[in-house]
C-alpha cells in the first residue's frame, strides 16, 4: 500500500493499456474510433477489454458524431479514438466543435508524435493542442505515462460537470508505449449542483403570481437532465404555457396540455407568439440564444420581465436583460418553485391567457393536418411530415440535419420521450444526422431511432452505412432528395434572381446503394409509398435508407432577415 497517496497499485503495464482500464474506471460500454499506428498500444489493449464494444467507423468526423449522440441519448461521456495523429487528429476538429454547441460530453483523443519528435517537422506533426483548445472545455497532451490515469479521469469529471461539454486528450505514441504503475481510483462526479436561495425564489414566485400572461421557456437545461415532469408540475399548479427553445422540441411530451412547442423564428406560430405577448417569462435552462430569439425583440416581447436560470452565470442577462438571474440547475429551480408554491393556501392561477392559447393550438395542429399535400406529385414537405406524424412509433429517437427541409421538419414532428430529438444545435452542421443516430441506437437500442437529412447531407456521410452494416446498427435514414443544396438554393432564388452556381447535386439512388452496403433500401415517389416503406424498415432488422423524392421547388428561404439588403435587387 502507498501510504502516501492511499492507493493500491494493481500492476505495471503500457500507457496504451492505462487508457483502457481508464475507460473501465468509468464504466465506458462503448468506444468508437478509426484505427492508426499512432495509438496501436490503445486498441491491442482494447482487443482484451470484452466488456467494451470497439465501433471501428469510416472516418474521424462522422465517428465524433456517433459520440455525440451516444453521449447526449445517455447523459454520459461518448468516447471516440483518432488513431493517427496529424489528419487523424483534424478529422476530429468539425465533430468536436459540433459537440461543443451541443454541450455534449464527448471524450475525443487522438494520438500524437512521439515526444522526442516535437517541433522538427516530423511526418504528420500539427500543433493539436492548439488546434482543439478553442473548442474544447480543456485539452490535454499527455507527457508522461504515470500521468494518464489521473487525466483521463479529470477529463471524464470536466465532460459531465454541468455545463457539460467536449474535453480532448493527444497522447504521444512515445508515452503509449512506455510503462507505468496503474492504481485503483474511484469515479470523481459532481453530484452537487447550486440550487436558489429562498430570496430569489420568492422575488420569482410573486413576480410570477403578480402576472396576467406568463410563459415558461424550458431549454437544453431542463431536456439534458430529464426534468420535464418537474417543469409540467410547476405549469400545471400555476396554469400556464411552456414553450421550448430551439432544438429541443422535446423537452417536453408533445401530448402534454400546457406545451405549445418551439418558438422562434424556426418555430410554430403559436409557441412564437406567446413569448412575444408574455409578461413574464421564466426562463429555464436556456439561454435565450441565437436560433431561439434571433438576438431580436421581434421575437421576444421587449416589455417582459425575464427571469433566467442558467447553471452558466455568463449566460445570465447575456442577450437580453433581465429582472431576475439565477445561477443554478434548472431542473432543481423548477422542483423548488413548485414545493414554495404548493405550500400557498391560494393561489390565483392563469385562465384567460392559458384558455386562449389552448384553444389556438388546438385549432393551429388542426389545421396543421388539414392543410398537408398529402396527394400531390412530387411530395411535399407538408405531406412528408404529416406522414411521419401517423406513421412513427410514439417513442422514437429523431435526428435531423441543418438544411432548409430539416429545419422545416423541426416543430412539425411530434416528440414523446423525451430526449428524443438530437439536431445540430447552434453549430448549423449538415452530415451530422446519419452518424448521431447510429450513436442514438447504440445507446438506447429498444428505441427506433430516425434520421431525417438532405440528399447533400447524406452523399458527404454515406460510406458509415458500412459501419451500420458491420455492427448491426439498425437505423432507419430517411433522404428527403431534393437534388440540391436546399436552403442556399432558396437564397439564390429569392435573393440573387435565380442565379444558381453549385445548388443542384446529381446522386446516385440512395436506396440501391444501401442494398450494395448490404443494408436495405426502399425507394419513394408518392406519399402512398410512404406508410409501407417506413414499416418494412422498422420491421427488416437491418439499417436500412428510405430515399425519398421530395419537390425541388419546395425550399424556403429561412434567414431572410440576413438578406434584407437584397430584397430590393433581384
């Protein structure tokens, strides 16, 4: 025994074999990575570890992806191993900055060159720890082999520690291979969150009581700690409207009475216009950001009172101001509010205001149905997505793309189990969708997991059908094939009088070459086809792509507010 550090130490092995029994520390189940000889030390090691399942994926970036949704299906870290340093390494960079929009707590590591080597301009060398720290909660370059346990372990605390994120670790082929002492440690976890003080609950309750039409906007805050039944308990005791932010149209079950759906310029008419009519809103978990609000009153009502909880404090009051700030865990606020509120002998809850939205959402997904093409040729988005809408299983998993139909399909989905939509969040990421949702799967293998894309986003991520294939990851993909980079072909189109360059796309069939990737493949024209086609692919027990042929003509212009100095031109 070490008196000293009070640790036992098991056996001297290699650095390659201290990261896998990392990994066993943390109970990782599932590692997916592209193999190199940088980080060969890592995946012999892995060879012995049966209780870890390798995902060997086709490319570095895509394979951060599967992490990420693996990660954010789960709460949990989603590990995913470069095996070359140098482009290895880069390949990561777009998968990494995709998690860090995301909040995602996704591992990634990389090999590197060997110490010795550094800064002669050896093969492959990079500055990668430069490279990763902008997009990244922390990176790491390891320097001596005693020293990775202890990292890798303080990289899988710093992932999960709310706000939660992406951490990369560069090991040394030098430092893999060397010995070191191996000691048992247990899980660091932060299992203390801050939580509000009693001043700061009571300001927030009378100015909440004190209101005619309040809202609570419920973010990633609230979805990524599974706290939606905590935020329907406190509309339901104060009878008011939730909305979602953007992205997380799931944070709540669509079937839900008090829910209205997403808000925003990217969501429904009905949730978008009571955060523009409230006077008070309760913020929960998000930060009134970007896709949510366009930086802008005209989608946000400028009279509000904001009161904001965020875990982050340099989200508080960050776009716009607010009444109350409280730096805390969402979900925590939202269950102490309504343990303070329940304890009131009155409580004069909102009628009119929540009567009034009731009856308009009502009438909204009405019309909604009623107004979908569903017996038009070519398919219309409208038709496409009300299709979905009666045909999916009530407790898919849902992963979407950017892109002008993806954006479209965002609130137009029905969402039941929650999290249950993964998207690209703020980082806008096209190709995403495909690989999140073999991560998805892995996580939560019960669920259907969907995946809905362009036929651009499909064509740059469609070699991983080999990985589906090998794993017996059964996804089902749907390709809204368009023929075009949609959303900036509706710019040149509304915007620069139809002077297309580089918009449209020729694609092979997508279905056809799943059959080739020895996944299954089903091919759509009419909204008919639709019904049967999503059942066989449920039902084949293979990952299987169903291609769609969607109305080229079908794009809308999503940004036009970027564009405003153009309107006049074309």
């Amino acid at each position: 025994m070490n008196k000293s550090s009070n640790k036992k130490i098991i056996h001297k092995i290699s650095g390659g074999k201290a990261v896998v029994e990392s990994f066993k520390t943390e109970k990782v189940k599932h590692v997916f990575g592209l193999i190199g000889s940088s980080t060969m030390e890592i995946f012999d090691a892995l060879y012995d570890a049966k209780d870890i399942n390798f995902i060997g994926v086709r490319d570095e970036r895509t394979g951060t992806h599967m992490a990420d949704g693996y990660a954010r299906a789960l709460g949990l870290p989603g590990v995913m191993i470069a095996g070359q340093n140098g482009p290895g390494a880069t390949n990561l960079i777009t998968g990494v900055a995709q998690a860090a929009a995301a909040f995602s707590p996704v591992i990634s590591i990389a090999g590197a060159i060997s110490s010795k080597d550094v800064g002669k301009n050896t093969f492959q060398e990079i500055d990668q720890q430069t490279l990763f720290e902008p997009i990244t909660k922390k990176t790491w370059t390891i320097n001596q082999a005693d020293k990775i346990q202890e990292i890798f372990q303080d990289a899988f605390m710093l992932a999960l520690t709310p706000r939660c994120g992406p951490v990369h670790i560069n090991l040394p082929r030098d430092i893999l291979s060397s010995n070191t002492n191996f000691t048992e440690l247990n899980n660091k976890r932060n299992a203390n969150l801050p939580v509000a003080s009693i001043n700061d609950l009571s300001k927030t309750i009378d100015k909440i009581l004190t209101s005619s039409q309040p809202i609570i906007i419920a973010g990633g805050g609230i979805k990524n700690t599974n706290g939606y039944q905590d935020v329907i308990n406190l509309a339901k005791i104060l009878n008011i409207p939730i909305v979602a932010s953007a992205g997380h149209g799931d944070v709540i079950p669509f079937g839900e009475n008090l829910y209205a759906g997403q808000m925003g310029p990217r969501g429904n008419p009905i949730a978008s216009k009571l955060v523009k009519e409230a006077d008070v809103i309760l913020a929960l978990g998000t930060r009134l950001g970007f896709n949510s609000t366009f930086f802008s009153y005209e989608n946000i009502n400028k009279q509000a009172s904001i009161i904001q909880v965020e875990i982050d404090p340099t989200a508080l009051g960050r776009y716009f101001p607010i009444s109350i700030g409280i730096c805390a865990d969402a979900r925590t606020v939202a269950k102490q509010l309504y343990l303070q509120i329940s304890k009131k002998k009155e409580i004069n809850k909102i009628e009119k205001w929540t009567q009034i939205f009731i009856k308009e959402r009502k009438n909204y997904l009405k019309i909604r149905d009623d107004n979908a093409e569903i017996n038009k040729t070519p398919i219309q988005p409208s038709g496409l997505f009300k299709t979905l809408r009666d045909v999916l299983p009530k407790d898919s998993a849902v992963t979407l793309d950017a892109g002008t139909l993806c954006l479209q399909a965002t609130d137009m989905l029905n969402y039941s189990n929650p999290p249950s939509l993964f998207t690209p969040l703020d980082f806008g990421l096209v190709g995403f969708s495909f690989a999140c949702g073999l991560g998805v799967k892995l996580a939560k293998p019960e669920r259907p997991v969907i995946s809905l894309m362009g036929d651009g986003g499909f064509g740059m991520t469609i070699s991983e059908l080999s990985t589906a294939v090998q794993y017996n990851i059964n996804t089902v993909t749907i390709v809204m094939n368009n023929k075009s980079w949609g959303a900036e072909k509706a710019y040149q189109r509304d915007f620069y009088g139809e002077r297309y360059i580089g918009a449209d796309i020729n694609n092979p069939p997508f279905d056809k070459v799943a059959e080739l990737y020895g996944a299954k493949g089903f091919h759509v024209e009419k909204i008919s086809e639709l019904k049967e086609a999503i059942n066989s692919a449920l039902k084949c027990n293979k990952p299987s792509v169903i291609n769609v042929d969607v109305d080229p003509q079908a794009l809308y212009s999503f940004r036009r507010d970027s564009f405003k100095h153009r309107q006049n031109k074309n």
